[in-house]
C-alpha cells in the first residue's frame, strides 16, 4: 500500500543543530541532548502545552493508520510556511493532503481525511 503524505503546518518547538562536525563533538561529550532540552524547555509553557498536544495527536493518528502515514512537519515559520501562508493556510495546526486542509486539534476530522484519501484504520494488538 502506498503511504498517504500529510504535512503538518505548525509552530515548530525546536533546537538549533550545529554543524556536523561540532554537533558529533557536542553529541560525543554527552551534552547535545542537555542543550535541546534546556532550548525545548525555554519556550512559554502555553507553546510547550500546544507542542505536546499535536505530538500527542500526531501519535494517536500514526498507531490508528500504521505503515500507512508519511507525516511531513512543517514549521510555520520556515520558507516553506511563509509559502503556504500565501496560499491560505494561517491558522495553526494544519492538516494538509493535497489540496485538502483540516485546521484544529478536531481528530476526528483529520481520520474522516484520512479515510477520503485511502487509508484503513486499524487496530493493532496489544502486547
């Protein structure tokens, strides 16, 4: 089966990355993961709580359509957002497929997107 492409458009919560060499070095003394969580944490908390909500979502999307999602994150304040800003897409998360958009934390309409678009919920067995 071939896996559906949805982008998600959001402000990103991240971390600046140095450049390979200096980031294997930071990395390798076993401080790289201290300084992207020190910059994840300086963020607003209303930011922290919106971040950990969609990756929550996102999360719940990917284990109810499994092997079948290519999630594509988009920061919203990247080119690429600026570009997709131009085209209508200004209001946070978005949900894109093609041309189709879901706007909001609404599950269920991005499942009922989902689903237009061929993917089959399944359940997976617990373990």
């Amino acid at each position: 089966m071939e896996r559906i492409t949805i982008e998600v458009v959001t402000r990103a919560v991240g971390s600046v990355s140095h450049c390979p060499h200096c980031q294997a070095f930071i990395d390798g003394v076993g401080v790289g993961n201290r300084i992207h969580r020190a910059d994840a944490l300086a963020y607003p908390p209303d930011v922290q709580a919106e971040w950990n909500r969609l990756m929550a979502l996102i999360g719940r999307l990917a284990a109810r359509f499994p092997e079948q999602l290519f999630i594509r994150l988009t920061d919203a304040q990247s080119p690429r957002g600026f570009w997709l800003a131009l085209r209508g897409v200004r209001r946070y998360p978005a949900f894109l497929i093609g041309r189709e958009r879901v706007f909001g934390y609404d599950e269920e309409a991005v499942v009922t997107l989902l689903k237009r678009h061929g993917a089959q919920e399944r359940i997976l067995p617990m373990i």
